[in-house]
C-alpha cells in the first residue's frame, strides 16, 4: 500500500476521466475451441495410449512390410507350417510362406482400403448431406433414394458389387464407396437439419449468402467433430466389412493376403496351429478397439459441456 | 407527421403454417403502412404472429394471401433475381438471440462483412477493412475486436455486431425483432440509443418488433398491438400510451411492470379475456376512430370507445 | 429491526476452476435474510447473483466449491456441507428453487401430477392417494384449472406460465421456509409475468414463505421486494429497503441502473446508460470491480474496493463516496427526480 502513502487524501478522493475504451474492453477468454478439444482429450490417458498404440501400429505395419525379409509370396518347401521361431517371427502357413511378412502386408492392404474408402465417403457423403439437409427442395429426393437403398443391408451389395466385378484392390474400394457415404450423408443431413433454422442460418440468408459458402461456413464447421467420430467409427467398420469379403474370397484376388484372407486361410488350421490365427486377429482387434474407443473418446471431448 | 412517404405497404396480408394435413393460421387480415423515417413498432405476446410478419417482410417466411409492397413494389411471393437482391440490400434486420445470431464459429471480421462478400460491394481488401473498421466504430466497439470470436463477447456486445452486420449493409429499412429482450436491462439503454442514434445519422426506418410496451413507448413513433396473428389496435404512440381502447391493449399496458415501488404496489391489474368479444352477429372491422388511431371491433364495441373518448 | 436472520451469509466466497484457471465468480458477499420478508437480488447477467443462491442450497456445479465464508441456517453453518445427504434434507423441504426455464425444469417424459407427488412423498413421507390428493390441492393453490383431470397431463400440453406454475407448485409442495426464485418470469410474457408475481405472492403470505427473488427488472423488484440488494461483479455493493433503493440509491451502479431505465426516458433525448461491460471473471480485478465504468469514479476507486458505508442502520453501501473524506458529488438528474418524489 505504498501508493496510498504517497497520495494525499485529497487526491486519492478526486474524480477520475472517464475513459469509454477502458470499459469496453472485457479482456477476452481466450477460449480457443480446438485447442480445449484437444487439452481434453489428452487429460483422457486412456484413449491417448490408445492413439499412441494406434499409430505406432500403422506406421510399424508399413515399415515392417517394407524391410521384411521375405516376400509375402515366395514359398518355402522345407519350412511348411512351422511355429514362430528365430527366422519366421510369425511362424509360417501350409505353403511355407513367411506369416510375418503376409501379416504386415495384409495389414498394410486393409488399411489402405480403409483409408480411401473412408476419405472417399467422408467427402461425398458431407457434401450431398449438406445439400439434402439445406435444401428443402432435394429432401423428397434423396430421402426416397435412402429408404429404398437402406432396407437391404450393405453386405448384400458388396457381395453382389464383387461378385460382378473384376477382383482386385479398386474394385473392392469401388464397392465399398457406392455403399459407404450413404450412411455418413443420412447422419450429415439429420445435423444440418437441427442447425438450419438457428438465427445465424437465418441471418446469412437474409444477407444473400450464397450454397456454396453457407456449406462451408455456416454448416461444415458445425459437423466437423461429428463427421470425425462418423470416420473413426468407419474405419474399423470398414476393415471388418473386408474382413467379410475376404472370407468370402471376394474383393481381393487370391493372391493377395489381406487380414481378412489370412484370417479365413487360418481358420481351418487354428486347432493345431493357432498362431495362423493368432497373429492377424490380433492385429485386426487393435486396429478395431483402438479406433473404436478413440474416436468415442474424441467424440466426447469435442462436446463443449466437457471442457472445464 | 412532416415526411408522409410510404416506404412499406402491408395489405390483407395472411400466413398459413402447414404441417402435414393441419393449417395454423398464424397471421391474418393484417394491414398497416409505414412511412419513411418514422419507427413503427409492432406489439404483442409470443405467439401473436409479430415475429412472423417481419421474416415475410424480409422473405424468409412465405405469405399465404395479401401482399407486402416496398418502395412501390410488391415484393412477396416470387420476384425476379433484380428485385431479390434490391431487397436483400435495402431491408435488413436485427435479430432477438444474441447468442444464436452470429456464426460462433467465424471471426467477427467475417461476420459482419458477410454481406459486402456477398455482393462484391467493395473496392478491395483494404476498403472492406476499412468498411469492417468503420462499422465497429458506429455501434461503439473497438475495431481490434474484429480478429476475435463471438464467444469472447458479452450479449450486448453481440448484439451491436448484429446491428453492425445489417447496418454495413446500407440499408433503408431495418427490421428489428425483439433486438433487446434478451439482454440484461442494463445494456438494452445502449442498444436503444444506439438505434435512436443510427436512425439520425443514416435516415432509417425501423419495424421494432416487441413484447414490452414500456420499451417501445421510448422509441416509437406509432404502435400496433397485435393479438393472435391479427392486429387490434394503432395509434400514436403517446395516444396508444394516455387513449388505449382496445380491451387487450388496456391488459398489456397494466401488467406492464413500473420501477416505482408506491405505484406498483397498488397496482390492479386488468385481464384479458377474448371470449368477452361475441363477433357472431355482428361483424367487427378496422376502424380509424380518431385521425390515425385505428380499433378493430364491431360496431356495438366501436360506439363504445367512442363514448370513452369523448369523455 | 431486532429480529434474527433465519438465513445469515457472512463474507461467502466462492470459487470455480474452469479450463485450467480458477474463477472467483463470487468475492466476500454477506446478507441476512429475515423471516417472511421478500427479498430481491438485482444484477447484470455474470454479477453472481444465481451462483450465490445456488450455494444455499448446495448446487454448485462439479468445478465450484465454497472457499470461503458461512451460511448460518437452523443454527448449521450449511456451507460447510461436503455430503449429497446432508444437502438433501434442506434441498426442496426447507429450501426451494424456482428456476427460469419451465420447459427445462419439468420432466417431459412424466406427468406433471407425479412430479409434484413424488416431491411430496420424498419429503413429507407421505405416500398413495393421500399424496395425490396433496398434489391435486397443490395445483389447485397455484391457479390451474381442473387439477384433478390436468394432473395426468404432460408438460408439453401447458403454455409457458402454467408450466411455471407446475414448477412453483412443486417447489411449494412441502410448505419450505424458504423460496428462491431464480428469474422465474424472464421467459415470460408480461401479462403472464404479472400473474406469477401475484401468484408467488399470495403463497407466500397464505403458506408464510420467505422469498428470494433474482432478477434484473428493476419493475418487477418494485413490485414484490420488501428489501433490495444489488450484486455487482461478485459482490453486494448496496443494500436497503425497496423505498431507500428507488428512492435514495447511493451506490453509482444502483444510479446507473435506476436511470437508464426505458420507462424513465424523455422522448427525443438518449437515455442514459452504463458504458461498457461487466468485467470478466479471469481477469484479476484491482479496487473497486465498477471503477471503469463509473462515471462518478474516485482515484481511490481504482486502488482499494471500499468497504460497506452506513446510511441509515437498514441501507449501506460499498463505495468510496460515501466516505467523510470524498468530495461533495450530484447524483444524476433522474436520481434527483425520483428522490423528490420520496420527499412529496
């Protein structure tokens, strides 16, 4: 309280100008939306060990595919069926195949599948959502097209979509894509539709704003938390649906060791080598939880309620 | 009233709301015209229909029957991309939510130059800057505050950047919905003075949308008081204040809360009842009993308040 | 007035940890509240004045807690109250809340008879048909029509104020001492406004209710408030009787309140206004919290909050100009003309 000791009394009770900017100035919050997104999810250790495994997983698939010793397809007659030792880390399946190598680059393949796919669907499917939810006049439209698509389930198109095509790594892209943003686009629609009549909405309307802009501005950033989740969901989703076909030995031509190919060659053996089954049901159930548990992770740290 | 031109004409306009096979008239048989320059105030409980007369001014509403004419022209219904843009530019309006009206997740400075975006209306980035800047200034805020989020403001200060939005438009009218009933009741002095003082500098007319007839007496010229989508009284706002005729605007005046601890304990306060009008003989109509001060009611009740003013 | 506070908060602080900082969003507040009067808090939104009822009867969110002070109630310092089930024997039966929503404070899923009936059944330990039958007289106090039919209806087919007299009567249901009533008219219409305040006030003398209302309408306060406190960033910087309030406010913010009201505006003149905005709770506040937008402010304002000065032994203020040593000051003009309406 040396400052009081040096005014008088005199001065210390004299009126002071009045200074319009200083009370209008609140001092902000400095609340940045994606940066309290992200301070909480990351106080979740759960889900960021999850992420971590996550990655370190994909980025190891790829360098593992690229340095393994053996290629996926070079048989060797005299090591049939063996378990895992010092030269086949994952053992070997009943062509002598080097499983170590199969597996990473099934993992490798599942990925990439899923990766295009879900980029693929996320963009189409956000896109055409946001025109169905906005646009009163394309709702009738697209809402018939979604009852009469979505009453038969997706497999039954993918089997029938692979069954017809050519076999190989686009087609079961291809398939999986004609299918897939459906779904993403019915969920884009229901949010757009919440957020369409908000005063904000109403207002850019009666500035004139046109489609285009009211999308990307007024709408996508509104989604982009939920079309995230939509994603992290869908990549498991989608793995497991390859998964599926692979099984079925459709999609993917027979030379390609996919999880899902791996999985049904290791089916028939698993009581007596189960390591064949072992190792990519392993990989498949990471990929799968982790994404999983993530995704809903970040899903609740998105929620602005969360973030205290 | 000097400048008697008419910058709004609203005939026999009618809103239907359809869902699914119901109807909900929710505005009807509405007439009232608006002159330049003057604020005209439009009175009335949540569900009147007040609300939605001003969104089928501005088109976002679609009208039933009746028509809407601006400047000379009709502008409801379907008009021609010229005229859709004349009214974009020329009528705006100002939103009631503070909180829901600005997009939380741009920067103010895109905000409010949404609609210079729109229409190319400036010369280059640094013009627009400077139009940004300058709209700021107008409503009282500081121009650093356009690299911000609406987040980081008050309601009051959300609410100026509504009306900077609308205002750097340019335009004629200005269509303002309950700009002030969601603010505390200490900011709404600024937002009304603001207005006031806009109107001057710029020469604007308003359409002042409320629920609160103590607010509107302050900054109106002539008030409509609407009740269930249909309008039953207008006047002056001094003669709607000191000769109220109509038995709603009687009720809506004495609940309205007086800062005056004698006076509002005393108060007696007067309800409405419609079913206390029998309209199935006679028929009531709009009639101007005095120059510019118009009832709704029929003939029996019109004598009536004739009787009261004369006395 | 010799008489004891049945409720008596002294230097209560609380405090918030909100996105890695701590909030104070309310710094040293003290009232006493006595019995069967009615009582107002006036305040901007962001003053605290929700926060601080909250507190009485333990409602603080997850991230606030009581850091300072007591609230004396039945001779229990409440605030000190850590348990769920402490809470829960006041919460309701001695202390009620009525909050402003009526849409968000009813089940949707639940008829409104129920929810009353279950109140009265946690409470009072009254179970069956009698209980119902309570809650059918209940509904009939509060002003609904053909309670014993409308018990059995949902919340969504009543309009806004008959839902607000749901909530009241379920807030009324177990005869608490006390009522507090956080904006219970804010979403209202204003002719539904009028018929809750008369509403809450003919309860309140029929079953001998003390009432906190919170609002920022300085009508409705001149309307139902025996006593007035104003709430400032935090803090109770007056408080008094209504007539000392309205009538020989001291406290510049109380002025700046009282004055730009519309109500008192001139036609063709701006009204007057408080500039500016509230202070934000993050930032550290130095002296008195009203000081930049004060325009009646003192050097000293900025330096050190003042403490409560005494006009009569029923009103005080915390401000420096009502210290012997602040020079003589005109209130405002509208001040003056409200004043000398006390006079005539």
């Amino acid at each position: 309280m040396e400052e009081n000791k040096k005014l008088t009394d005199q001065e210390l009770f004299s009126f002071v100008e009045f200074d319009h900017d200083q009370a209008e100035r609140t001092g902000y919050s400095e609340y940045s939306y994606w940066r309290s997104v992200l301070r909480t999810f990351s106080k979740n250790k759960f889900a960021m060990a999850l992420v971590i495994i996550m990655l370190c997983l994909i980025v190891f698939a790829f360098f593992a595919n690229s340095t393994a010793r053996f290629p996926i397809d070079e048989i060797h007659r005299t090591d049939k069926l063996l378990s895992p030792d010092a030269t086949y880390w994952f053992g070997t399946d009943t062509l002598g195949r080097d499983m170590w190598a199969r597996s990473w680059y099934g993992t490798t393949i599942s990925l990439k599948v899923a990766g295009v796919v879900t980029f693929v669907c996320v963009i189409v499917g956000v896109i055409v959502g946001c025109i169905w939810g906005y646009v009163r006049a394309t709702d009738r439209f697209f809402t018939e097209l979604y009852n009469i698509v979505a009453n038969i389930p997706e497999t039954i198109y993918l089997i029938l979509l692979t069954y017809i095509m050519e076999k190989g790594f686009w087609t079961i892209v291809l398939a999986m894509c004609l299918t897939g943003w459906l779904a993403m686009a019915r969920n884009v629609r229901n949010l757009v539709f919440m957020i369409r009549d908000r005063e904000y909405n109403l207002a850019s309307r009666c500035l004139g704003t046109p489609l285009p802009r009211m999308i990307s501005k007024n709408l996508i950033p509104y989604l982009v938390s939920v079309v995230i989740l939509r994603m992290a969901l869908m990549i498991p989703n989608v793995i497991s649906q390859e998964v599926t076909l692979s099984y079925l030995g459709l999609g993917l031509p027979a030379t390609t060791p996919s999880l899902g190919k791996l999985l049904s060659e290791g089916r028939t053996k698993f009581q007596d080598f189960p390591y064949l089954l072992v190792f990519p049901s392993l990989i498949v159930s990471i990929i799968t939880v982790s994404f999983y548990l993530a995704g809903n992770a970040f899903s609740d740290a998105s929620d602005p309620k969360n973030h205290v | 009233m000097e400048n008697k031109e008419v910058l709004l004409e609203v005939k026999d306009l009618q809103i239907t709301f359809k869902n699914g096979r119901r109807e909900f008239v929710a505005v009807d048989d509405v007439n009232f015209e608006i002159y330049r320059g003057e604020t005209f105030s439009l009175v009335g409980e949540s569900g009147s229909g007040k609300t939605t007369i001003g969104r089928a001014i501005i088109r976002i509403n679609p009208t039933t029957k009746g028509e809407i004419i601006f400047n000379g022209k009709k502008i409801n219904g379907k008009i021609d991309k010229k005229l859709d843009r004349e009214v974009i530019q020329k009528i705006q309006m100002i939103f009631q939510d503070p909180m829901a009206s600005l997009n939380e997740r741009a920067k103010i400075d895109y905000i409010i130059s949404e609609g210079l975006y729109n229409f190319h209306l400036y010369k280059d980035e640094e013009d627009r800057k400077n139009k940004v800047e300058d709209a700021l200034k107008e409503v009282g805020l500081l121009p650093e505050f356009a690299s911000r989020f609406p987040h980081e403001f008050s309601g009051g200060q959300r609410q100026r950047i509504g009306i900077a939005r609308a205002l750097i438009m340019d335009p004629e009218f200005v269509i303002a919905d309950e700009p002030i009933s969601a603010l505390d009741v200490s900011i709404r002095a600024q937002v009304l003075n603001l207005l006031n003082k806009l109107k001057k500098e710029k020469n604007l007319t308003y359409l002042f949308i409320a629920h609160d007839l103590s607010v509107v007496r302050f900054i109106s010229d002539r008030i409509a008081v609407i009740h269930k989508g249909r309008i039953v009284e207008l006047a002056d706002s001094e003669e709607l204040f000191l000769h109220p005729l109509h038995p709603y605007t009687k009720s809506l005046l004495s609940a309205v809360p007086i800062p005056d601890p004698q006076i509002e304990k005393q108060k007696k306060l007067l309800v409405y009842d419609p079913s206390m009008h029998d309209y199935s003989v006679n028929k009531p109509s709009w009639v101007e009993i005095l120059p510019g001060h118009f009832v709704y009611g029929n003939e029996e009740e019109i004598a009536g308040y004739r009787k009261e003013i004369n006395d | 007035m010799e008489r004891q506070p049945i409720l008596s908060a002294k230097d209560i602080e609380i405090t918030f940890s909100m996105r890695g900082k701590y909030l104070k969003p309310i710094r040293k507040c003290s009232l006493d509240l006595y019995e069967g009067e009615t009582l107002a808090i006036v305040g901007e939104s962001g003053s605290g004045k929700s926060v601080f009822t909250k507190s009485f009867i333990g409602m603080l969110d997850n991230n606030g807690s009581i850091t300072g002070g007591s609230i004396m109630f039945e001779g229990v310092d409440i605030a000190k109250y850590t348990k769920e089930s402490d809470w829960l024997k006041i919460r309701g039966k001695k202390i009620a809340m009525v909050f402003q929503d009526p849409m968000t404070s009813l089940n949707p899923l639940k008829i409104i008879g129920e929810q009353i009936r279950e109140v009265i059944e946690l409470h009072q330990g009254i179970k069956g048909e009698e209980s119902k039958q309570m809650a059918i007289e209940m509904l009939e106090k509060v002003g609904i029509t053909d309670a014993a039919n409308r018990y059995n209806q949902y919340p969504h087919q009543f309009s806004g104020g008959m839902r607000q007299r749901v909530v009241i009567a379920i807030a009324a249901a177990c005869f608490p001492k006390i009522l507090i009533c956080d904006e219970p008219t804010t979403a209202l219409d204003v002719t539904i406004q009028a018929q809750i305040l008369d509403l809450i006030r003919n309860l309140q003398k029929e079953m001998g209710m003390t009432v906190i209302y919170i609002t920022h309408d300085l009508g409705v306060v001149a309307n139902v408030a025996d006593r007035v406190a104003v709430m400032y960033a935090g803090e109770i910087v007056e408080v008094g009787n209504a007539e000392e309030i309205f009538y020989d406010a001291r406290h510049p913010y109380t002025w700046a309140l009282l004055s730009s009201l519309p109500q008192l505006g001139v036609k063709g003149e701006p009204l007057s206004t408080i500039e500016g905005t509230p202070p934000n709770l993050y930032q550290e506040i130095k002296g008195d919290a009203f000081a930049p937008r004060n325009t009646h402010a003192l050097r000293i304002d900025f330096i050190e909050n003042p403490p409560y000065f005494e006009v009569t032994p029923t009103h005080k203020a915390k401000t420096w100009l009502l210290d012997p040593r602040a020079p003589k000051y005109e209130a405002p003009h509208a001040i003056q003309k409200l004043r000398d309406k006390m006079k005539k």
